[in-house]
C-alpha cells in the first residue's frame, strides 16, 4: 500500500486515483502524523509526502518540484533513503520532469519573507510544516519515506495563510491574497498532479 498525505483538496486534485493508493488528508503540522493512527497497524509499502511549499532561494518558481533528500525541524535532520530519492529522479528524468533536491526545513507556523530570509541562509531549499514530523512517524516505524512538494509561494512572496486558523477565515480575512495565491495554487497543483502520476507509477512498478 502506498499512502500519500496532503493537508489539503487542491493539492491533490490533479492526481489520479490508483487502486492501492491511499490519499490522507492530514492535520496541518506537528499533527500530521494523527490522520495515520488507523493505518499503525496496516503494511504500508511507502509513505508519500506532498502538497505545497514555500521556496527559500530564488531560483525556484511557483510550480518547481522539490524533492527532500533530508529534512529539519528544530536541529534534528532526518536523512531520506538515498535509492528511493534517486529512483524518484531516474522516473522524473524519463518523463523530461525535474526536481530540485535537497535540504527542507519544517517550521511550526506559515513563513513570511523575513523567515525565509533567515532559513535560506544554510542552504534549505523550501519549507513546509508537515514533512518532518510524518518523516520521524516513518522512522520509528521503519516504513520508507519521500516528501515530494511543489512551490507555492516563492521566496520573496507571502501567503495568507496562519496554522491556527481556518483555511476559509484566512480566505474570508484577506480576499485580494486569496485571489493571487488561488491563481498560484492552480498552477502549483497542476505541476503536482502530473509529478505525482509519474512518481506513483514508478513506485507501483518497484514494488
């Protein structure tokens, strides 16, 4: 069973549905890992991690893929399995897709571009607040583990977004925002979708 966690409808609805695919929608943050209490018990071949991210350096644009070879959250580094990142990247570069690749740092609440500043600065490519904590559920269990994400908001742009509201209160608090991060979150989720055909199908044919 390949299970792949978003928090959100719109990331995931350009990905077609697969028998033996499970989508779970998840809690935002250090709360992910709560959606995956009815799945403990079950055999779960990897655990996919996927929906939006912030972008740390410029050279990154709304609807770049980002694949984590390691992700931080508070000095911790969890490392992901090196043969399950490169085979993700051999399937991408079969299908002319690409992928940055490297460090994500996972944060507590929604960055501003001050924030990013000061995370860009060792290097971190992106920054999401769910692949940390469902990385470390994946360890302890010994499942395999990738977190695949898209940019949503580049470096120097801001979303409005908080952790400790609703989506539709954020929506509702700043509808000029909400109309420009609609617009990006299409094209994000349309470059997402593809990636994560791609990606699925590569996983199926290597189980």
């Amino acid at each position: 069973m390949i299970v792949v966690t978003a928090c959100y409808g719109i990331e995931t609805r350009w990905m077609t549905r697969r028998p033996g695919v499970i989508l779970v929608c998840t809690p935002v943050g250090d709360r992910a890992p709560d959606a995956l209490r009815s799945l403990s018990e079950s055999h779960i071949d990897i655990l996919l991690s996927t929906g939006f991210c912030g972008a740390l350096q410029s050279q990154l644009r709304t609807g770049d893929l980002v694949l984590a070879d390691r992700v931080e959250h508070l000095g911790e580094i969890i490392h992901i399995e090196p043969s399950l990142v490169a085979r993700t990247q051999d399937a991408f570069n079969g299908h002319g897709l690409s992928a940055s690749c490297g460090r994500t740092v996972c944060v507590s609440q929604v960055t501003g571009r001050e924030d990013k500043a000061s995370l860009a600065q060792n290097g971190a490519l992106s920054v999401d607040m769910e692949s940390s904590p469902l990385a470390r559920w994946a360890e302890e269990r010994d499942v395999p583990f990738l977190s695949l994400r898209v940019v949503l908001d580049e470096v120097d742009a801001d979303v409005p977004f908080s952790a400790e509201d609703s989506l539709l209160r954020s929506l509702v608090s700043h509808p000029l925002a909400a109309i420009r991060t609609g617009r990006w979150a299409a094209r994000a989720g349309r470059s997402l979708g593809s990636a994560l055909d791609v990606l699925v199908g590569a996983l199926e044919e290597g189980r």
